[in-house]
C-alpha cells in the first residue's frame, strides 16, 4: 500500500473542510486517513487541510512547513464566487515557489451543485486550469459529486511519478479536460 499526503488549497469558505470531510470514510477508526483503493490498488491517503488565509500568513517558517508535508495540492475555488476564483492565482504561485514547476495539483471548482447560482463558468475554469497544465474538476462537497476524482486523479499523479515504491501507472488525467468517468469504486 502506497502512503501520500494531499494538501487543500484556496480562499476561504470555498469548501475546502467541506471536501476533506466528505472524502473521508466515517468507519474508519483514524479518520485523518482514508484508504482509497485506485486502480485496484490500495493507497492511504492523508489530507490536509488548511485555512483560507494561509497564503497571507507572514511566517516564512509555517509557509515552509506547511509546504513540506504536502506531495500534491487541490486548489480549490467556489463556482459561486468570482473573488475566489481570482484569488486561485495568487495560491497557485505561492505553490509553485515552494514546491517547483513539477509539482502534481488540480484545480478545483466546488459547489457544483448550485449551478443557478454560478459565477464561473465551466469555461472559465478549464481555461485557467491550461494556463496552468493541470486536470480541472467541478466538484460539490454537499452532494459528493466528482469528490473522490479530486483525489484519485492526484494519488494517480502521485504513483506516476515514481516517487512511492512499485508498479507505476498510466496517468490518465493529464489536459484541462480529464476523464469524466470514474475508474474505480469507493470502498
Ligand atoms: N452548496 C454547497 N455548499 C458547500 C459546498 N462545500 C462547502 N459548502 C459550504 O460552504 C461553507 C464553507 O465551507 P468550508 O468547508 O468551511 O470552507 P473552507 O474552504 O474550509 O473555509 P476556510 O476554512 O475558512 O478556509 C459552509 O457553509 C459549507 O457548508 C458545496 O459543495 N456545495
Ligand atoms: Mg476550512
């Protein structure tokens, strides 16, 4: 069983406790792991996650930290907000200081389910999502919707890229536009 730890990026209030809470199963005992069987392999997956305001955070040392223990990032704006869309930039950068250019992310636009009330299209997010050479997901932490692909598509990358021990994969979200279906089953 492979071990990786994914860290949940973004402004506040765009679901990003939302999400971990949702990805996790509920019956098991630690629930700050949730085991995630992708591609008929089995992987412990750790989430973190942090506060919107982390970016603005003036300790260089909690920055470096908080760095250092994520292998992979999901940056996470609301589809209703068009302030935390923009913002996704400045957290995208801040990433890519501290973790360099070939560091495994997806860009993630959550609250799918109220679509009446977008401010985003799916347009928008794709476009940004090649400007930035990532997979984008929309994704609804109330319903469950594409939730798991969040980070099946980044356990994935993570395998791909040969940083664990044993078989590598087929990645297969690489492009603004990955996959829409779902290659594997929640426990
Ligand atoms: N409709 C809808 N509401 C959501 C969804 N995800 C989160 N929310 C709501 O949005 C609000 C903020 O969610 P949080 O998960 O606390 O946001 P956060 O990103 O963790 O915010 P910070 O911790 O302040 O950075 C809460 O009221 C959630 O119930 C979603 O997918 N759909
Ligand atoms: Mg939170």
């Amino acid at each position: 069983m492979d071990y990786w730890r994914i860290t949940l990026l973004g402004d506040g209030g765009t679901g990003k406790t939302a999400l971990a809470v949702r990805a996790y199963d509920p019956t098991i005992e630690d629930s700050w792991r949730k085991q995630a069987k992708v591609d008929n392999r089995m992987s412990l997956v750790e989430i973190i996650d942090t506060a919107g305001q982390v970016i603005t955070e003036k300790s260089p040392t909690i920055i470096r930290l908080l760095f250092s223990q994520g292998q992979a990032f999901a940056l996470v704006f609301s589809l209703l907000s068009r302030t935390t869309f923009e913002r996704i930039k400045s957290f995208h950068q801040v990433m890519v200081r501290n973790k360099g250019q070939a560091v495994p992310f997806v860009l993630v636009g959550n609250k799918s389910d109220r679509i009446e009330e977008r401010e985003i299209t799916e347009e928008e997010g794709a476009e940004l999502a090649m400007s930035f050479g990532c997979p984008y997901i929309e994704s609804s932490a109330r319903t469950g919707n594409r939730v798991d692909d969040v980070f099946y598509g980044l356990v994935r990358k993570l395998r791909f890229g040969g940083e664990s021990k044993g078989q590598k994969h087929v990645e297969t979200t690489r492009g603004s536009r990955q996959h829409k279906s779902r290659s594997c089953i929640v426990m």
